[in-house]
C-alpha cells in the first residue's frame, strides 16, 4: 500500500517549526535541569533534515531565474568566504578563534539551508489562518507555563539571552493584536485580551528595549493597515501615554521596571547602551575598504548591532547590495502587504512578525545568530514570489 503525506500539512508544519519550533526547543532545558544544548542539537538536526526534505520536494521548481534564491545563495557564499579570509587575516582573541568551524556550520545549515527551503514552498497553498491560530496557542501555552514555573522556582523556563526573551511575548502580543483588529470573530475577546497583555507584560519583564520598539512599529503598521482614524487616535494615545509612564516612573519609580530605566536612557539622553563607539569601529572599518568591506567581526568577536552597519563593515557595499536583492520580490508586490483588500489577510501577520524581527536586528544580533529574521524574510519573499507567479500545484 502507498504511504502518501499531504504537501499541505508538511508545509504547515515546517513554517510552523521555523516560527515557534526553537521556542519550544528552549523551554525544556531549564525546567528539567539539563543542559540546553540537549534540546537545541536535535532541532537544529530536526531543522536541517526537514529542509533538505522541502528542497528534494520541490527540486523541479527551483530556477535560478528565481533572483532571491540567487541572492541568497551568492551572499552566504560571499560571506563565508569573508568569514575564512577574516580569521586567517585579522586577529581575534582565543575563544573567538575557535568559533570559526561553529559559525561556518550555522551559515550553512541554520541559515542558508532552512532559508533556501523557505522560498521553495508555495505559499498560495499554505493554510495560515491554522498556521497563526497555533502559534498563538504556542506562545500562550508556553508563557502560562513559564509564570507558573517562575511562581515557583523565581526564574523563567527559557534558555535564551534577555533580548530574545521579551521577543517571545512581542511575538505574542503582535499576533493578539492582529486577530483583535482583523480576525476577533474567529476567538473569544477575552482570550485575545489576556494573549495581548501576557505577551505584553513578557516584553516589560524581560528588562529590554528592543521587543518594546518592536511591537510598537509592528502594532503601528497594523492600525495604518487598518485605514481607522479611531484606532490610529487609540494608537497615538498610548504611545503618549507609554512615554508619560516612563518618563514618571523615572521620577517616582526607584528604578523597578528595567526596560523603563534604558527606554528613558534612550527617550531622553540617547543613550545607546554603549553602541556608539561599535557604530564608529564599524564604519572605520567600511571607509578603509567601501566596496568588499573588511573583518567581519571585531577582535573580541563583538558585532556592531546593527545589520546595515554590519553589511557595510563585513562585505561592503557589494555585500549589502547582493544581501537586499532578495528582497525584490518584496517591493514589487508591496500592495500584498500594504492593501488590508488584497491578497490573504494573514500574509499582514507574518509581515508584523516580520517587522519585529527587522526591527531586533537594528540594535541587536549579527547576521548569522537570528535566525527568525532570516527565516522570517524568506517566507515574506516567498510569498510575494509565489503570488507574482501563481503557481499552481
């Protein structure tokens, strides 16, 4: 008898693996008091197959007429060959040193490989009404079990840096918000109320700004969306109001909330946690060779925080440009983004996921150890590819 598996749910289930599968990966170490490499190696090796799997797949649809995927294959390449120069040229202290095989491998198989697969799926066939209802039952789930476990033990179930931390409950908050403006018909309001202000509260507590500006930006790119002056009036109302809260909480506030204190740092002294002098090295760096760039990571192996910045240091002007190609699709099919009357309404929820990661990856993260942006871009690239050619299977 023939074992037939529908394409449909495979692609559901891969985006969703690349969207919350790491963390859920993440929120089993801690808990069970393993190491969380434990976790994190199998959903890598679980990643890296099912991507292999997705390309075999559709290996009778990739073109390299298809500019993105050329694109992303010429930088990656690019890069690791800037990656070997570097190491071999410049010097790095010790235990970046040994890094070197480890960065190369995350390149090619957590990069380049899940990204590839990425744009190979058809995206006009992909149910993500489903799709962003169980991410929101993910991200919900996970949160109520982490202030549980937190109640009890004083820490949270994650194995993750701070700044990645208030992203889980920014990705949280931006798809309850999405469902609330455009979708509520299909949940309870009191469910996506208390999703909202779980993921919220998520964001405040992890003591970062990043998630904080994020789900601002994406949350304002969903009210323009939603072509309300009322909402836009809402929306205006709080950012003041958010701002007011700040700015009192650094007066009478005894430094409680973290995120207030660097926002207000930020707000009112532009403070940059001490990324200037990165933004200056990396630009030195860019002078001294325009067009292929120089080092690609500093000698403590710290990056400059910000993409544009670190493009333009690392592979030059010929990198940024080979990196942004990929993005053509994107610019030319805006209107599938920008206009609430076309194209399916859910593609907007993945271009506010999107936006908070592009958002993460100005002030935070180098090329290579953000995943979901990468992952992200492929899949909003892959939908304005799949609608421009329609392609039918």
């Amino acid at each position: 008898m023939k074992i037939t598996v529908n394409n449909n749910f495979i692609d559901k289930l891969f985006l969703l693996s690349v969207m919350v599968g790491n963390t859920v990966a993440i929120s089993f170490a801690k808990p069970l008091e393993m190491n969380p490499r434990d976790f994190s190696i199998p959903y890598r090796i679980f990643i890296i197959v099912f991507s292999l799997f997705i390309i075999y797949r559709e290996r009778k649809n990739i073109s390299f007429k298809n500019i993105s995927l050329v694109s992303l294959i010429g930088f990656w390449i690019f890069y690791i060959i800037k990656l070997t120069y570097s190491f071999n040229n410049y010097s790095f202290n010790q235990d970046v040193i040994v890094s070197e095989n480890e960065d190369i491998f995350r390149v090619l198989f957590m990069n380049l490989l899940p990204s590839a697969a990425l744009l190979c799926i058809n995206y006009n066939k992909v149910d993500f009404k489903s799709i962003t209802k169980y991410c929101l039952f993910i991200l919900c789930g996970l949160l109520i079990v982490n202030y549980i476990y937190g109640y009890i033990n004083l820490d949270h179930i994650f194995s993750t840096y701070y700044i990645m931390y208030g992203h889980i409950g920014a990705s949280l908050f931006i798809i309850s918000l999405f469902l609330l403006l455009f979708c509520k018909k299909d949940y309870k309001l009191y469910f996506l109320f208390f999703c909202l202000f779980l993921g919220l509260f998520n964001v405040i507590q992890s003591m970062a700004r990043s998630p904080l500006l994020a789900i601002a930006i994406s949350s304002f790119y969903m009210i323009l969306l939603k072509g309300n002056r009322k909402y836009l009036l809402y929306a205006i109302t709080l950012l003041l109001l958010l701002i007011g809260l700040i700015f009192l909480h650094e007066q009478y506030g005894d430094g409680l909330i973290t995120s207030f204190n660097r926002m207000y740092k930020w707000l009112a002294q532009g403070d940059t946690s001490s990324r200037g002098p990165l933004y200056r090295a990396a630009l030195e760096i860019f002078y001294s060779n325009p067009v292929l760039g120089g080092r690609i990571l500093f000698e403590d192996g710290v990056h400059p925080h910000n993409i544009f910045l670190e493009l333009l240091m690392a592979t030059g002007i010929l990198g940024l440009i080979i990196y942004f190609l990929k993005f053509l699709p994107v610019f030319q099919n805006a209107s599938i983004f920008l206009n609430i009357n076309k194209s399916n309404i859910y593609y907007k929820a993945i271009f506010a996921l999107f936006l908070q990661y592009f958002t993460l990856v100005q002030t935070s993260c180098n090329l290579f150890n953000i995943p979901e942006f990468l992952y992200f871009s492929s899949i909003i690239i892959g939908i304005s590819y799949s609608a421009k050619n329609k392609r039918i299977e």
